[in-house]
C-alpha cells in the first residue's frame, strides 16, 4: 500500500540535516571505539570515558568498575566502560 506524502524543499532540507547530523555522529562513535582496543591500561581506558586519570579511579574503579590485574599489569575491559556507564544513567 503506498500513501502518497508530499513535503516542502524547507522540510526535505531539515530531514536530510538531521539525517546527515545522525550519520556524522554515528561514524564518529565507531571511530572513536575503534581507537581504543578492547582491553585498555587505565590511562588509556580513562581517555575512552572521556574523564582524567583521577577522576576515572574515583568516579569508575572505585564505585565498582572491573579491574583485570594479571601480575600487576592494570587492564580495563572496554566492554565493561560501556556497561557501568549504561547502568549509571538515571
């Protein structure tokens, strides 16, 4: 079944702006996450949250973040980064 719609110029501009806003955003996330390996030192692990070393042992280890630690060697899983930040929302 076709529904036959017809948009202004002023409305196809705006979708296509936020389309192209959406696109730019995604492909930039996927960057991002493809910079970082997925098992990370800490200071690398602070700089995929986006927050400073201090901060990332305060606000993220220290409230329960895990810690991978085979003979001293600090690493962070980054899928662990994305599942403690999910369950931080509110």
């Amino acid at each position: 079944m076709d529904i036959p719609l017809t948009l202004s110029e002023e409305s196809l501009d705006v979708i296509r702006s936020v389309m192209l806003k959406s696109a730019q955003e995604g492909f930039s996330e996927v960057a991002r996450q493809q910079k970082y390996p997925r098992y990370m030192t800490i200071k690398n692990a602070s700089g995929y949250a986006g927050v400073a070393v201090n901060t990332f042992r305060k606000d993220f280890i220290d409230k329960g973040l895990k810690v991978i630690d085979p003979n001293g060697l600090k690493r962070i899983d980054k899928n662990d980064i994305d599942e403690f930040m999910e369950n931080m929302k509110f």
